[in-house]
C-alpha cells in the first residue's frame, strides 16, 4: 500500500491508496487455476474397439461364402430381405463364425436416411465380437469421382 502527500489544513497528510495491478494479477491466477482444473476434471469414456490387422478399402468381394447385412436409412438391420434383430441377429452371427466356410460378413449402409445409424454400427460390432465372427467388412455406397485435375 502507497501513501501520497495531501494538505489538510497546512499539514503534510499520508493517504492510504491501494495498488489494483497486483490485485489483478492474482485475480486472473486464480481464475485460470480454476479453468484449467475444471478442463482436467472431464472424465473421457471410450469404447474398446479391435479392429482387425489388416484395414483395406476399394476391394471387390471375393470367395464364394458372402454374407451381407444392410442397415436401411432408418437404422433397422436388414438381413436376406428380411428385417432381424434381437435374439435372432445373436444366433446368425454365431452360425457365422461356426461355419467351417468362414463366410465373409458384409455390414452395408444406404446412403439416403434420417437416423443416426453409428449407435446401431457399434452395438452390432459388440454382437460380432461376441459371437466370435472375424471376417466383417463394412462396405458402402460407390464414391462418385469429380472431374479430373479439379478444375
């Protein structure tokens, strides 16, 4: 705390005055202190995900034991025509990964729909690591190429 001189009454007085920087200082300390310890304090869940060594994209399917499993634009899956889920979906995916063919399970998306289809996409990966199937590819639409060169 700095004093300054006044007159009062043909004296020399020493007013008190108080310094705001270091006040400032420790405010602005403290305010990015709690800032800071509230960013730490976020608690991240994550969802454990193995996907297989080998990841590829653009391939052709091959072999002859091909399974496919489409999700429709409203997120119900759809299996040989016939809408599946539950129980049943359990029991296909583990005859799949019973069959000493090792069939080839193709997850496909449609590209028009109004549903969010990415929590059906990860319970249905749950289910596949459950029953043991390890040939899954998630396939999609064909990307439609611009012109060459950009311009």
């Amino acid at each position: 705390m700095n004093r300054t001189r006044t007159r009062a009454g043909g004296s020399d007085v020493l007013a008190p005055r108080l310094e705001m920087m270091p006040l400032l200082d420790v405010v602005f300390l403290l305010l990015t202190f709690f800032i800071y310890s509230f960013v730490v304090m976020v608690r991240a869940d994550t969802l454990a995900v193995e996907l297989s060594p080998v990841a590829g994209g653009g391939g052709s399917a091959a072999g002859s034991a091909v399974e496919v499993l489409a999700i429709d634009g409203e997120g119900d899956l759809i299996y040989d025509g016939r809408p599946i889920g539950g129980a049943a979906l359990d029991t296909l995916l583990r005859d799949l990964a019973a069959d000493p063919a090792s069939p080839t399970l193709y997850i496909s998306q449609a590209a028009e729909g109004t549903a969010d289809r990415g929590p059906v996409v990860f319970e249905l990966i749950q289910r596949i690591e459950r029953a043991g199937l390890r040939n899954v590819s998630l396939v999609g639409p064909p990307v439609e190429e611009g012109p060459a060169g950009g311009g």
